[in-house]
C-alpha cells in the first residue's frame, strides 16, 4: 500500500531541545516536501526536495533544517524550537503534481 | 508575491443544498492547481486542473480553472453530512513550490 509515513503522531518538547520528525514514503517519488498548518494561514510550504541531496527552502524556512541522504525519507530537524514552532506539520509525497501526505505531527513547545 | 486566496473562508449548509468554494491565484509561474479535502488529518486529493475550460467531475463534485481570469471553482451538489470538511485549494508554481490557500471551512448539517 502507497503510504506517506510521519513520526511522531504527537509531540510535546520544551523550548531548545533539538527534534526530528521523521516522514517515508513508499513510492519511490523523488519530490517531497514539508508543511506547516496552522489557523486562519493555512498550509506553508517549509522546505522541498527534488531528488536526494537536492533540498529548498520554502515560505517559511527559517528555524528549520532537512536531509534528503535517500530517496524515501526527508526527515524535518529543528534544532532549539521555539513556541511559534507549535503547530500542525505534514509531510508530503508528490508525484505528477499530485501529494500524497501523512497523516500529520502536532508538536507543541512549550 | 505568489498567493492564493480561497473564499468564503467558512460556510455552513444543509443536507441537498448545492455550494460552490472559490479559489483565486497571482503566481509567476503556473503549473496547475489541485483541490484538496481535509476531514480529520491528511488532505487528500480530489482534482487536479491544468487547462482552462475543462471540467473535471467526480460524483457530486465538480472543477474548472480559468487561467484568464486566474480562478477556479469547485462545485458539490446535493450535499450531505458527510461533505463536512475544510477544502484546500493549492497551485504549483513552475519551480514546483506548492502554495495553499488557507481553505474553505464546510459544514453540512443534517
């Protein structure tokens, strides 16, 4: 089954402790990309990769980092989060302008 | 700046009634634009729109873009509870960033 893999579902952390949020796809797509939703701004695009060790920065880069080593994961790093990094992020799989996403990390810092 | 602009931002109807979801663009490049439904986590697709005048159709809903006047609708007829779901729009630009719009709150009461 094609799937979009994200962990953790749910984190709580508190403000500079260094996170990674993990995301895999199964699909063999070359692009993939990271969101951020949050209320009334809906979903920004944060960082994309057009094929391993090919990365750019999105709307919203900034306090953010990620690797593309393999073609199946792009795992999101913050290193010292802050509580204006609170929000729903998704993870993104696309292929033929189709994404395919994950079902989502809540991570709340506090 | 590129943006995308979806109107009404929130909308509440009853079970039968017909809703059309706006979505407006100003992006540099166009590649395509894509409806999403979110219900509970992840969007999922729903169309994929790149020529003007075309309507895609699926069920009870419906797209078309217009690459004149820089918009695109989506259409749901006979609507039901089960259409209750926020509604991304999204366009790709030709440097393949995804840019979202902030969504179209549904609710369909019973």
């Amino acid at each position: 089954e094609a799937q979009v893999t994200q962990n953790p579902r749910y984190l709580i952390t508190v403000t500079g402790k260094k996170l990674t949020v993990t995301c895999s796809q199964n699909m063999n797509h070359e692009y993939m990309s990271w969101y951020r939703q949050d209320p009334g701004l809906g979903l920004r695009q944060i960082y994309y990769s057009m094929n391993v060790e090919v990365t750019d920065k999105g709307d919203v880069p900034e306090g953010y980092k990620v690797s593309r080593k393999e073609k199946r994961n792009f795992p999101l790093i913050l290193e010292s989060p802050s509580p204006n990094q609170t929000s729903l992020y998704f993870c993104a799989s696309i292929v033929g302008n189709e994404a395919f996403f994950g079902q989502g990390t809540r991570l709340t810092v506090v | 700046e590129d943006k995308v602009v979806q109107s009404p931002l929130s909308l509440v109807v009853h079970e039968g009634d017909t809703v059309t979801l706006n979505c407006s663009y100003e992006v540099t490049n166009f590649r395509s634009l894509l409806w999403y439904k979110q219900e509970k986590k992840a969007p999922t697709f729903l169309f994929m729109l790149t020529s003007s005048g075309i309507e895609k159709k699926s069920g009870r809903l419906s797209s078309i873009l217009d690459k004149k006047e820089l918009f695109s609708i989506l259409n749901i007829t006979a609507t039901q509870t089960g259409d209750s779901a926020i509604y991304l729009c999204a366009v790709l630009t030709g440097t393949y960033k995804y840019i979202f719009g902030t969504g179209t709150r549904l609710k369909v009461l019973a």
